[in-house]
C-alpha cells in the first residue's frame, strides 16, 4: 500500500467537517486552548491529532496543541513506531511527550477488567501529564462507534441510557476532557488512515479480542446491515433523552420556587429544622 496525498486531502476536508461540527456544538475549543492530545499511535489518536493539526492551521482560534504518547510495559494495540511520531510531530511543530508508566504486573493480579485497569491507569498518566504541562484541555481519539458502543454497554449492562459525552469538566472544571471526533465512524477513519499509509506495527490487544466492547460491536455491525444510520439514531436518542430529563428538572425547579412563593411558612420551618 503507498500513500495517496490527494485523497487524504480530500477525506481530510469531509472529516474536518464532522470535528468542526461537534467542536462547535459541544464548545471544545476557544483560543489560548492548550490542548494534550492522546496519542497512542494507533489509528483513531493519530487521526484525531492530524486533523487537529490540519484545523489548527485554518482555523481562527489560537489553540495550541501538545501530543502525549504514553508507554505502558506491556504491548497493547497497532501504533506507528515512537521514532516516526516523533519525526511527525518534529516536521509540524508539535511537540511530544512521553511518559511510561507500569501496568504489567497489576493486570496479572486484577480480578477487573484488564482493558478497564490499563484504561484507568493510561488515563491517570494523562491527567498527570496534563497538569504538569499546565494543558486546559484533553483531547480523546473516541468515534461514533465508541460512543454508540458505550451507550450499547450501559443498556445492557448497567440498566442505564448514558452515552460516553464529547465534553466533561474534571477537577472543578481545571481539566476539560473533549472528544473531537465523536461525529466520525470508523470505517471514515479506516479510509483515511489507509489513504494516508500509515505506518501501523504490532497486534491487536489480546485482552480486547473478548471483551464486552467487541460484543457491542458485532451487535452495532448486524443492526446496520439493516439500518444503515443506526449509530446515529442511537446518539439522537440519548440526546434527546438528556434534553428530556434536562427539561423535567428545569419544570421540577420552578414547581418548587412556585410552591415555596404560595407558602413562605413552610419553607422556613424545613430550613430551621
């Protein structure tokens, strides 16, 4: 497989679409944004911090942005080299972080999740990283499909409807964690990657190949065989169903300020006691 520049180009400006949408809807980025960029290696991070780069040049906001390889001892996943990252992020003037952290040893001993506890522990060298770097924003390579999967594996598992969301305020809103990417599907992200010859080394995570996220998979890939926009309609779902109980709160909290207008009495008596 060789490279095709004009087709990257080309899958770049319909991609650039879907970040600049959920970016505007969802309020990811302003100007003087420092942004640390998840960047794994593998293909969904290293889209998400070429399509950054390609937006940062056009774009009319000042954001900076900072790519953040972490480097767990234990294999996990196809990423491009360390070495090629580096000359990437060398030849357009990001710069690059590394940071290896231990998880070997734990995953012998956890009685969770393996994906869950390298996950876990991948993120909180993040939130280090981040801190340490003085960055107000973490950028995900999550997708359509994470986000539709996630909303999948609350159902089923949790008897909840809650989505993975494109933004999340942490530690009292000094670390903002964004999901550009939440509007592009995979197979979107295969094509460019593909166009684009990616240098990708190494296998598949052994612990993902039966994880429930893999199930969620298989289950999204039969529905769209006859629904082809089914992650989508998954996402307006859930949408609308915060945009529901968002409505009933807001209806809830004028009921009481009505009620405590009518009965000034009784609401001092509950504050007293």
């Amino acid at each position: 497989m060789t490279a095709d520049p004009p087709r990257q180009n080309k899958l770049a400006h319909y991609l650039l679409r879907a970040v600049n949408k959920a970016a505007r809807e969802h309020r990811m980025l302003a100007s003087g944004d420092t942004v640390l960029v998840a960047t794994s290696g593998g293909k969904d991070s290293m889209t998400l911090l070429d399509l950054l780069h390609r937006r940062q040049r056009s774009s009319t906001e000042r954001v900076t942005l900072v790519a953040a390889r972490m480097l767990p001892d234990r294999q996990c996943g196809r990423a491009v080299p360390v070495p090629w990252l580096e000359a990437y992020c060398q030849e357009r003037g990001i710069p690059l972080v590394t940071e290896p952290f231990e998880i070997a040893q734990e995953l012998k001993e956890t009685d969770t999740s393996p994906c869950f506890r390298c996950a876990w522990q991948r993120r909180k060298a993040l939130f280090r990283t981040a801190q340490r770097l003085g960055c107000n924003k973490l950028a995900f390579g999550h997708h359509a499909d994470d986000v539709a999967e996630t909303t999948l594996l609350n159902l089923f598992c949790t008897a909840t409807i809650r989505r993975m969301e494109p933004r999340i305020a942490l530690f009292k809103g000094a670390l903002t964690l964004i999901r550009p990417l939440a509007y592009v599907e995979e197979r979107a992200i295969v094509d460019y990657v593909r166009a684009w010859d990616l240098p990708l080394a190494g296998e598949p995570c052994p612990e993902g190949m039966d994880s429930r996220r893999r199930l969620m998979r298989r289950v999204l890939r039969l529905v769209e065989e006859d629904c082809p926009r089914a992650k989508r309609a998954i996402y307006k779902a859930v949408e609308r169903n915060e945009l529901t109980l968002r409505d009933l709160r807001s209806d809830l909290r004028e009921c009481r300020k009505q009620i405590a207008a009518l009965n000034p009495c009784s609401t001092a008596e509950r504050r007293e006691t």
